[in-house]
C-alpha cells in the first residue's frame, strides 16, 4: 500500500501519554508525548495546495469526537483517528464514525446560515452550481455541503 495510504489525518487523544505520529523531518514515526484532549492534524492538511475544507472537517471532526466521546474513550488508552484510505481504521466504531461526521458537520454548516444562504442563491443557479458556491462560502467540500442539503431535502 502506498505511504500516502496510511496517513492518519487526524486523532483526538483522550488520556495523558504517549502518542505514536509520522514524523515528515525524519522520515519515520516517532513517538510523542501528549496531553489528553489534545487533537493532532497530520501537516499535509495544511499544506497550501490541500483543501480547506479537508483540513476543517477533519478538525471538526476529531473536535466532535471529543465533545461526544471523551468518557466513552477516557481512561481505555484508546484514541479516534481519521485515517486515508479503507485498510487501517483504528476507530472500529462506525455509529460514533457518523455521530463524529454529524456533529461535525453542524459545526461547519449551522442549519438556520446553510438556510439563508440557500434561499438566497438558489435563484438562477443549477444544483451543482448552487453547491459548490455554498461550498466556497461555508469554506467545507462540495460533498459535505450537497449531504447537508439533501439531509434537510434542500436538494
Ligand atoms: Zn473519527
């Protein structure tokens, strides 16, 4: 499997220890020491040519995971990781998967703004245009944006 495969996006740490991440200078993992409640971002996130609404969901995402699951994860030395591609999913849980993607989500896209803006620009624009310039305004990807909508059967 390709390097770029395994990289892990994001992971929110939820116990005081040590956490095992891909350090780039090295090149190799390492391990660091952490602080529970600390979210860590893989750095090609913030790359400039990386989308930002990969790198805001993904922090939505990790940020959800702890509001919704710090005494589920606390004190199991477990972790929630957002990793690329299907092989490696630390997070076996998939309903705390969506409840994460949910959360996060409503975070990005507050319902009562995505509404205005929707019946604001909904004249004169085709479903995908009218996505994809809500997707640039809500700084999120044009999936995330036409999921939200058709959550709310706005499209
Ligand atoms: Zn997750």
């Amino acid at each position: 499997m390709p390097a770029e495969n395994r990289v892990c996006l994001g992971e929110t740490i939820f116990d005081d220890g040590g956490a095992i991440i891909y350090d780039y200078d090295i090149p190799g993992y390492t391990v660091i020491a952490v602080k529970g409640g600390t979210i860590l971002i893989d750095s090609s996130l913030c790359r400039e040519d990386s989308s930002t609404g990969r790198l805001r969901f993904t922090c939505a995402h990790e940020l959800a995971h702890w509001l919704l699951h710090k005494r589920l994860y606390s004190g199991t030395g477990e972790s929630a990781a957002m990793m690329t591609g299907t092989n490696i999913v630390r997070t076996q849980n998939s309903a705390l998967e969506m409840q994460a993607n949910l959360l996060g989500s409503i975070l990005l896209m507050p319902l009562p703004q995505v509404k205005r803006c929707f019946y604001q620009l909904q004249s004169g624009r085709d479903r995908q245009q009218l996505v994809a310039d809500m997707a640039g305004i809500f700084q999120v990807s044009k999936q995330a944006m036409r999921i939200r909508l058709e959550n709310h059967h706005l499209l």
